[in-house]
C-alpha cells in the first residue's frame, strides 16, 4: 500500500525535517539579500548626490554671470524731475542737473468742421519731418521698421484719402492707420464749427516738426496743408523742442526727455524744469549685490562638500561607516572638486587671481569661509575685476577694441591683437556739386543698391536751398523704403562742397552703396560717381590668422573681437578668464553626464544588483532541485522504515506464535 503523506509510514515528522534543511540551504540566498540592500542604499546615496551636484550646478550658472557682480545703484536727490539708471558698464561718480526745459512732440490743430462725418475731399497727405528755422524747414531723416516710426526724425511717408475715409473721421483712422509717426484725434469743442482734427507727433525734439504737403481735393488741401516755409493752415498748439540741461555745467541738447547717451552706461529720465536747483544723480557699485553672489557662491559649495562627507564619514565611537564611507568615487569628487581652486586663474586682473584674494578661504574641514572685511577691500580696490573669479569675463587694454564673445573651446589667457585692415563702409562719392533744381519727370529719380537690396526712390521736385537740404531729402526716401531694405538697413546721405556721398550704414564685404542709375542719377552727382564697396577687418588674435566679417575679428577657437577703429599694427591684449563658478558648473555637469563618475558609479551598483537578481534565479531553481532530493530520499526512507516495521511486526507475531506452542 502507497505512502499518502511524508512521515505516514515511519512517523517522523519529514516536512519539518526539509524545512529545517531547507533553512541551511537557503543561507546564501540571505547573503544575497543583505548585499542587495547594502548596494540598494549605495545606490540611494549616490541618488542624493545627483541631486546635490544638479542643485550645485544650477546654483554655479547663476553665479557664472558677470553682471551678477557688476551691479551698480543710483539715487537722486530729487526723483520728481530728474531720476536715473544705470547699466553695470557705468562709472561711478555724481553729477549736478539742470533741466532749463523738456522736449516735446509737435502738436497742430486743424479749423474747425460742423461735422464728423461730411465729406471733406480724397487725395494724398504727405508727411515729411524735419526742423524749422528762422521760417526754413528742413527736412530730417530717420527709420521706420515696418510701418512703426522708431527714431528722431522720419523718412518721408504718404497717407492715401480714398472716398470712404474722406471724412474727418475718416482722416483721422487713415492717418492713424498708416503708422506715420503721427497719432490724430478728434476734439469738440462746443463752437459752432466744434470739430476739429488734432495731430501730434509721435516723437519729441526739435528735428520732428511736421510738414504736410497735400495734393487731391481743394478742400482737403485747405484744411490740412502746413509748410513752415509757405502756406500754414494748420495752427500749432505745441512745438518741437528738444531738452535742454546742464550736465555738470555742460550744455546738453537732447530730443528726448529719457537720454542714454550723454552718460556712458547711465539713462536719464526728466519730469520737470528745475533752473537755478539742480538735482545731484549719484551713481555707485553696488556691492551688496556682489557681497550676496559671494555668500551664495560660499553656501552652494559648502551644501555639496557637506553631502559628500556625510556620506563618506566614518563615526570613531560607534566604529561605524556612513553608506558610501571608503568608496573611491566620492574621494575622487572630493578631490576634484577642491582641486578646482588649485590652479590661480589667467587673463584676470592682477591681484584677483584666487577667491582667497576676496576673502574666501578653506577652514579645516575643508568648507569655505567668507571674509567680508576682505572683500570689502577688493571691492573697494577693483571693483570691476571680481566678475573675472566668478564669470567668464573678457577684456580688451584698448578702448577701440571690444571683447565680442568666446566659444567653449577658448582657453582662459591673453591673446594680442594686430590689426592689418580696418573695416570700412560702402560709399559712392559723386564727381561734381549737385545740381539743387529737381524737377517731377525730369531727374526726380534714383535708383540705388544698397549692400544686397535694390531700391528706387522718387524725390519731391522744388529748388533746395543747400545741397545740405538736398542730401537730407534723399536720405530720407532712400531710408523711408522700409518694405524694401528693411530695418536692418540703411544709409547716409552727406555732402561736401556741394558734391554729394552716400555710404551704407553697415561695415564690411557686404557694404555696398551703388548708385545703379535713375534721371536724377547724373544732376545729383555730377557725372559718374566713383564707387568704393566696404572691406572687413583683418588681422591676426592670438599670433593665429582670424576671419573678419565686418568689425568683428573671429579666431579659430571661437574669440571674438570688435575693432571700432584706430590704428593698424599691434593694438590691444585681449584678456579672458573663466571665473571659478564657470570652472565648478563644468564640473559639475562633468559628473552628471554619462561618462561621468557619478553615473560610472551608478551603472556599476546597477549592474551588481543585475548579477544579485541572477543569481538569486539560479540559487533559487538549485534549491528547488535540493528540495525534491531531499523529499525523494525522506519518502524512499519512508517506505523502507514502513517495510520493516511490518517484517518486525510479523516475526513478533510469528514468535509469540511459536512460544504459544511450545508451551502447550
């Protein structure tokens, strides 16, 4: 008879039995767990240091700004009429203002209509800017981009008064419409003609006075018809002024009340006259910005050392280990990343090579410390040249030379700089004194090729007064082709002794300005100008040949230089540094990135818990194997224990028979 459970046949309790061996056979399987759980917590850490350096590197990219160090403050002492800002290129310094009077835009004033919606006439409303004199207008030039007016002065711009915008109103939207440079609206006045059209200038200053020439409908050249020189049907409520101040008791003349250029680096803003009580602009470094960015840069890199040591640190009286203590990845990003401060930097400003030169110094376990009394000082000495520890920071020792940019395969160094060519504009200089009569269908047209762009323009016949006012009139049509050049183009219309040029505004290879043809072509010139196309500057950076483009001066690995000007041979010693916040974002970005020791690291814990994982799969299929053995053998044990437990049985039985007999 067949055995139905383990133990039945000997009465031993097999399954406990297994069990207990089973627990002996399973031990190594408990290896594999404690390794696994001591690689998953590796792995962990190495997960928080991940974090640390990504919060590290974010933190050293917004320190890795110039600016951030940079900054500068101004104050006022009287705010209401003249305040102030300033750009991190401005001195320092105060200066004393005077505001004898504000600019402001032109404002005219048409007569008035009885109605709104009448019709007053079609036609053509052209709209010229310029400056009145002594009751001579002339004319200004200036851009637009698109149909936006965005500088003093304008080219010459045309409304068309078609019928269904031939009313006042509808003057009013055309003008508006057109983006000419002129705003006009609508007043009632409550007289018996009580409206009237108002247009005002878009821009202030002297040189934007309005002159509206008028052809089409006699009513509508009647109502708006102004030429400061001859008819003025339009009366001036406001005119064209330019501010005027004193700067330290110079005398400063600008068409706008927000000026940027008179102080480098600083913009000016005046609300109101202040004659006889000048306001004081003081403009200073902004140290505390810089005292901010330094404790920040302290902060961040004592977070990341502190992470990397709490991980790694070894407790003497509980003689225990942190989870990654004696890993070699951890001592190598330790090292690494103090020895980041090892090497002084190149390209600075002497003096300001180390952090320790501002006050920043290792303690002894191994964090950073500021000394704010110390970088007061440095601050006080140069405060310019801090940027350079922190940033990436170029610099140039000549004042025509400008440091452009540098590609990420620049060396932190300084490169000179000889220049063998200058760059130069486009030109093309007429070969005799203009002739100052234009007349309409005769020689009232020019076409010209200005860098890669083709356009003609049509001039307003009349006789000018100068060849001066000439050349104005010209550059504004030929500025006035926004659709055509564009707003990244444009040109210069000058004259001298009567003969007039014309020069691209752009420098280099592409700077062209000819003077393709038209039947203006030879009254406005003289007979056949002489054409000359610009050239880009030349010349070598770094002892290595560089590629001009315009007066920008590039070399092999990606320096960048603007030559404004100057002399030709050896210029400028073109400094660049990469600050330590740059140095330490690399860095940590070195770490991060898949050849990085982090990830190094982290792939090899990976793949040792793969291999845990396998051979968890093949100890645990032989257990299964050991498991049926030993259950085979305990069943086998089984049956021969049940067996002769039965033999024993009999022979007893067969023995008590035998004494039975003998007995008897």
């Amino acid at each position: 008879m067949a055995i139905s459970s383990p133990g039945v046949g000997s009465n031993l309790d097999v399954n406990s039995i297994v069990s207990q061996l089973m627990a002996l056979e399973r031990r190594p399987l408990n290896v594999l767990d404690t390794r696994e759980v001591s690689y998953q917590a590796r792995l962990s850490a190495f997960g928080t240091i991940r974090g640390a350096l990504s919060q590290f590197q974010g933190s050293m990219n917004a320190l890795a700004v110039a600016s951030r160090f940079q900054g500068v403050t101004t104050s006022s002492t009287d705010a209401t009429t003249v305040s102030a800002s300033a750009a991190s290129s401005a001195a320092a310094g105060s200066y004393s203002i005077e505001v004898s009077a504000l600019a402001q835009s032109q404002r005219l004033v048409a007569a008035g209509q009885a109605s709104n919606t009448a019709t007053v006439g079609t036609g053509t409303l052209t709209f010229d800017f310029g400056t009145i004199s002594g009751g001579t207008f002339d004319s200004t030039s200036g851009t637009y981009t698109g149909s936006a007016f965005t500088s003093s002065g304008s080219a010459v711009r045309t409304v068309t008064i078609a019928p269904e915008s031939s009313s006042l109103a509808g003057i009013r939207d055309a003008i508006n419409a057109a983006g000419v440079g002129v705003t006009a609206s609508l007043i009632n006045d409550g007289s018996a003609s009580p409206y009237r059209l108002v247009l005002s200038v878009d821009k202030p200053g002297a040189a934007n006075a309005l002159k509206i020439g008028v052809s089409g409908d006699a009513a509508l050249q009647s109502l708006l018809t102004q030429d400061p020189a001859a008819t003025q049907n339009l009366a001036q409520s406001t005119s064209a002024q330019d501010a005027r101040l004193k700067i330290n008791g110079v005398d400063v003349t600008k068409a706008s009340n927000v000026i940027s250029d008179a102080l480098d680096g600083v913009t000016l803003t005046l609300t109101k006259t202040n004659v006889a009580t000048p306001v004081t602009i003081s403009v200073a470094r902004d140290t505390s910005s810089t005292q901010s960015a330094a404790d920040s840069f302290v902060k961040s890199y004592n977070e990341l050392y502190r992470t990397l040591s709490d991980l790694s640190a070894y407790n003497a009286q509980t003689r225990s280990g942190a989870v990654l203590n004696g890993d070699a990845a951890v001592r190598t990003l330790q090292n690494e990343l103090r020895a980041v401060f090892n090497q002084p930097l190149t390209g600075t400003t002497p003096g300001l090579r180390s952090i320790s030169d501002i006050g920043i110094a290792f303690q002894r376990d191994g964090t950073l410390a500021l000394d704010s009394i110390k970088l007061s000082r440095a601050l006080t000495a140069n405060p310019g040249g801090i940027a350079g520890l922190f940033a990436p920071l170029g610099s140039s020792t000549d004042s025509l030379v400008q440091f452009v940019k540098a590609g990420t395969a620049v060396t932190a160094g300084s490169y000179a700089l000889n220049v063998t060519q200058l760059a130069t504009r486009g030109a093309s200089v007429g070969a005799g004194a203009a002739a100052l009569t234009i007349t309409a269908g005769v020689n009232d047209t020019l076409d010209l090729l200005i860098d890669d762009t083709a356009i003609s323009v049509t001039l307003a016949a009349g006789t000018y007064a100068s060849a001066a006012a000439l050349a104005a009139e010209l550059q504004g049509r030929i500025n006035g082709n926004a659709s055509a050049l564009g707003a990244a183009r444009s040109a210069r219309v000058s004259e001298s002794s009567g003969v007039l040029s014309v020069t691209s505004d752009a420098f280099g290879s592409t700077s062209k300005a000819e003077l393709a043809g038209g039947s203006a072509l030879a009254s406005l010139f003289g007979g056949v100008p002489t054409r000359t196309d610009g050239v880009d500057v030349a010349g070598t950076l770094g002892a290595a040949t560089a590629v001009g483009s315009g007066q920008t001066l590039t070399s092999d690995s990606g320096l960048s230089v603007r030559v404004l000007g100057g002399a030709l041979g050896d210029r400028a010693a073109v400094g660049y540094t990469i600050g330590f916040a740059a140095q330490l974002s690399s860095f940590a970005g070195a770490q991060l990135g898949t050849t990085g020791a982090v990830a190094g690291r982290t792939d090899g814990i990976n793949r040792s818990i793969a291999g845990i994982s396998d051979q968890r799969t093949s100890l645990g299929r032989r257990l299964d194997d050991v498991e049926k053995r030993y259950r085979a053998q305990f069943a086998a044990l089984d049956v021969l224990i049940s067996n002769l437990s039965q033999t024993s049985s009999f022979l007893t039985q067969q023995l008590s028979a035998l004494n039975s007999t003998s007995r008897s």
